[in-house]
C-alpha cells in the first residue's frame, strides 16, 4: 500500500480504527452485562451480580475448599432457564484432574432445580415446556466434559476449542479444573511454561470475548515458608495469569469456608462465607437458600 492510499484509508476510518468503540458504549455494554450465580447471594452479590460473562476469572484454594464444587455448581446455573432469570446456556468442563463426579454434577443440578421450582413456580406457569427442560438429566445433557490426562492434550483442547464454540453456539461458560495441574507435574522448562500457560489463558481470554462466555479457571493455592511464616501462593505464582480479569480465592476461617476477591479492575475486595451443602453451593448467613433470580 502506497503512502498515500494508507493516510486514507485511516481517514475514512478503515484500518486500525475500525473496531473502535467508545467510552459510552463499553459503558451500555457493561450494565447489560450478563452474570452466572453461584448459588450463594453474597458471594454474588461482592462479585456484582456473579461470575462475569466476557471475563475470565481464576478461583484459587487450597485442595478441599469447595473449586471443583463451585465449578460444577456454575456448569449447572449457567443452564437455568432465562423465564427463570438465568442464561439458559451451556458448559464446557474441562477437567485436567479427574475430580469431575457426575453423581455429585447429578444431585447439584436436582438441588438448583428443586430451589427453581420453589422460587419461581409462579413464573413458570407461563412457560410450559420449562417443567420439561428442568429435570437433572437434562442439565447433564448441556455439560460438555472434557477429560485432559496431560499437558499437551490440554494445550490441543483449547486450540480445538474454538471450532467447537462456533458449533455449539450455546456454551456460555468454560471451566478448567484446574488449568496448572499437568504443568505443575511434567514441566521442567520454567520460562516455557509461563509463555504456554499465558498463550492459554489470552486465547481463553479471545474466546470470553468473542462468544459472551464466562471462563473460569481453578487453580491450587500452595503454602510457601517466607521469612518464618506461611504464604499461600498460586500454583505457578501469576506471572502467566496477566490474562486473568478477576480473582478470587477461597479460604478456610477457623471451620468456615470464605470467598475473597483479590483482584478485580471494577470491584472492591470484599469477603463472604458461603457453605458447601448437600444441593451445592449456598448462602452461610441466611436460612433462605434459594437460587438469586437476576
Ligand atoms: P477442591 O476442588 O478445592 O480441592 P472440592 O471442590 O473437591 O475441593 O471440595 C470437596 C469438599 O466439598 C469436600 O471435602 C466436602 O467438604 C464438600 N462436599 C462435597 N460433596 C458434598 C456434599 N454432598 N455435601 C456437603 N459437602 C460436600
Ligand atoms: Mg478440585
């Protein structure tokens, strides 16, 4: 391209300007933003609203606190119906180390479905075919489960992920569980694994983006002795998680589990208690369990 034909084709606002957006839009775009709940109002509620559509966000905690539990509680709530106020979606799991349980995926998905009908029995009445679609197999159904027994299987899923989102048009939440675990065990080039565990969490970032889908990556804290106490750390510390929108961690407090948010460009870090109960992810402080309708 001449010199010429270059100054004018930025003129009439081609090129690099192209896909310019301005402040207002991202503004419109960002109170119309769309929400996964977790199950427990006051975690969604610190997080403004649930886990965010177009980000990604990495959930760390020691072995135990209740990641895989969180993840499949949000592979079940991304489908509740929108009649119902949810987004009606579907999941992909990836599970890096095998800790996904279908009976547990099972009994989560009848405790949502339970607590729908409970709350929104009067919304459903106009609805018919929802009573159909809100049974448990169903929800099994939409969870797309993807079982990586190491590192290289995981970097060629993610790569192939993207033919598969333009198929499956639905899939409004991705989880890895847990996006370090072969790279922790098998990976003895240091700076090689930031630049592949970065190049992930950018592509995973692309596709947040491009496909309205929240990407939500667990990751194992561990505990590190620095100057005569314990740290916890992230797995692989966060020098390849530039990538990560927001981040929160889960904590143990005396006998009660916490939920922290550690970093976040539009939200205040804030602490609440959530339970682990036998339908999944719940409130800790009020008696009224039920699913937050948005
Ligand atoms: P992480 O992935 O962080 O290592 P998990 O998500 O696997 O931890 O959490 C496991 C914990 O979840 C168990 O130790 C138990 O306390 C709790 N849990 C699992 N299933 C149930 C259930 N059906 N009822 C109550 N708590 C449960
Ligand atoms: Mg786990």
């Amino acid at each position: 391209m001449s010199e010429t034909s270059r100054f004018r084709s930025l003129e009439d606002g081609h090129g690099a300007l192209k896909g310019a957006q301005t402040a207002w839009d991202m503004l419109s775009e960002e109170q119309m933003q769309k929400h996964i709940t977790t199950g427990c109002e006051e975690l969604d509620a610190i997080l403004g609203g649930g886990i965010h559509c177009k980000e990604v966000t990495e959930v760390g905690g020691v072995p135990g606190i209740g990641k895989t539990q969180l993840g499949i509680q949000l592979a079940v709530n991304v489908q509740i119906p929108v009649e119902c106020g949810g987004l009606g979606g579907k999941a992909v799991y990836i599970d890096t180390e095998g800790s996904f349980m279908v009976e547990r995926a099972h009994q989560i998905a009848e405790g949502c479905i339970s607590d729908l009908l409970d709350n929104t029995a009067h919304r459903l009445k106009d609805f018919p075919a929802c009573p159909e679609r809100l049974q448990p197999n169903s929800f099994l159904a939409n969870i797309f489960y993807f079982r990586i027994c190491s590192y290289t299987e995981q970097i060629a899923t993610i790569n192939y992920l993207e033919k598969f989102l333009e198929e499956q048009k639905d899939v409004k939440i991705i989880v890895v569980d847990s996006i370090t675990f072969h790279f922790r065990q098998d990976f003895d080039d240091l700076a090689l694994r930031t630049r592949v565990l970065g190049g992930m969490s950018l592509k995973l970032m692309r596709f947040a983006k491009k496909y309205s889908l929240a990407v939500v990556l667990l990751n194992q804290v561990t505990t590190k002795f620095v100057e005569g106490s314990f740290h916890l750390t992230l797995a692989l510390g966060d020098t390849w998680s530039h990538a990560c929108t927001n981040r929160i961690i889960l904590y143990w407090n005396g006998n009660d589990r916490h939920a922290y948010i550690d970093k976040s460009p539009s939200l205040r870090s804030a602490t609440t208690p959530f339970l682990i109960t036998g339908k999944g992810i719940r409130n800790a402080t009020s008696h009224c369990k039920r699913v937050r309708m948005m």
